[in-house]
C-alpha cells in the first residue's frame, strides 16, 4: 500500500502492464481500468457518465481481461472488468494508474487499513459475518460504529455535535470534506467546535453512543444539509476496521 496525495494505491499488474491501483471503496466494481493506460479492446460501450471530479467519461465492458494481480495476490481470467479513460489521474495523481479496484473485491471480508504501516490486512469471515480469526485487541478500540447504506459501497453514520445532526459517508478513496448549512456553521465557529488555520479545519466534540471525537478537514464548504465525507484526513488517525457483513467500521489506536 502506498499513499500519494491522500489516496491509497496498492501495487498490481494487468497483464504484462505494471502499475498501481488506487483502492477505493466506494468504487462497486472489483476493478474499474484505465484504458487510456492499458491497451484494452473498445468495442463493448455500455454507458457515459462523469467523474467525481467532473470529466466526461464512457465506460466500456470486458468478457476477459486475462490476468489481474493485485496486492500480490494474482486472479485469473478476470471476466465482466469495466474500464475508461482515466488519463486525467495519471497526469494529476500517478502516471502509472492501472484504475480502481473497489467494493466487490473486499466485500465478503473483514479488512484493516493502517495509513501508519501503509499496509491492508484481509480477514476471511465466517457465516455469521464475524472475522473467522480474531485480530482485533478490545483494549485498542476506541469507538465501533455502526453504519447503515444507501448504495451498498458507502457507509453512512450520524453523528452529533452541540445538538446538531451531521451524516458522514465513509469513502477511503477521497480526502474528505465537510459541508455545513449556513447557521450550523456560524453556530460551530461562535462555540469554538469548528476552528480554521491556513486551510486546515478542525472540527471538535463530535459524539457518537457517548464518545467524543475530533475531526480534520481539507476543506469546509456550505450546503443545504450538514454532510461530511470521511476519508484520508480522519482515517489516518487510526487504524479502521471494516466489516460490510456486520455493517460496522470499529476504529482503532494506533
């Protein structure tokens, strides 16, 4: 695992093609190539759409793209792989994108993430959703939250903060942000819970089943809603523990 610009990519190949897959799990697919980077076949277009970012995208569907090694782990025979051109993330982020590998992949496992080691650790789960070996110790939890979803990828949770509500979506794949409705966040910055200093944002008291958390912020904007989106800049606080079966992230020390 490797973090470049508060995403994480993990090391891979498809094909005889090396390069870098940026784990995200709010990405649904197994894996979401880069055919701008991979010399893929474009005859099977099944939709367009747009980036997170904005870019226009047309998205092609694969029967079999061969090979497909991941983490050191090798697939073989990947069928039904989808793929667009994802140029602008490796002129912006990393030259060598090979694109997303994502929900599909990890679902049926329990898996830490620990920006500290720079390492993922994948735990098989049993019938019940339980990790079937026990890895995490109780004494360095620091909260387990349970989350709900409206699409199966991104979990949501609701936390409160001086009587107001904020949803957060999980996504290891993005920065994260915070976006505040007018008079929550005129509220927050008068009682000192939201403080900015040269584009860092630190949002304090957060409470979740009685425990307080802080949070940091590249970014706060104003919106309809409260909302935030927690990846990078809250995950590599801990180690996160995520469990799709069971519906919750349990956040460890580190």
């Amino acid at each position: 695992m490797h973090v470049t610009n508060g995403y994480v990519f993990l090391d891979g190949r498809v094909g005889d093609r090396a390069g870098a897959f940026m784990f995200d799990t709010g990405s649904p697919f197994s894996f979401f190539l880069n055919n701008n980077y991979l010399a893929l076949e474009l005859t099977n277009r099944i939709g367009s759409g747009a980036a997170a970012s904005g870019q226009q995208l047309t998205v092609y569907q694969h029967d079999n793209v061969g090979q497909i090694t991941v983490g050191g782990v090798a697939l073989h025979n990947v069928e039904g792989a989808r793929s667009a051109n994802f140029g602008f993330i490796e002129h912006g982020i990393r030259p060598d994108f090979l694109g997303f590998t994502g929900f599909e992949l990890i679902r049926d496992y329990e898996f830490v993430i620990d920006y500290e080691r720079q390492a993922i650790e994948l735990y098989r789960t049993g019938e019940n959703g339980d990790p079937v070996v026990r890895h995490v110790n109780p004494d360095e939890v620091v909260v387990t939250l349970t989350f709900r979803t409206e699409t199966e990828q991104v979990p949501l949770v609701t936390f409160a903060v001086d009587g107001a509500q904020i949803e957060a979506s999980f996504d290891c794949g993005s920065p994260g942000g915070l976006s505040l409705m007018t008079e929550t966040r005129r509220a927050l910055e008068t009682s000192g819970r939201l403080q900015s200093t040269e584009g860092a944002h630190t949002l304090s008291g957060l409470t979740y089943d009685g425990i307080s958390l802080s949070l940091g912020f590249p970014r706060v904007t104003e919106g309809t809603t409260n909302t935030m989106s927690l990846g990078y800049s809250f995950l590599r606080e801990y180690r996160s523990v995520w469990n799709y079966r069971n519906h919750t992230i349990t956040l460890l020390r580190r």
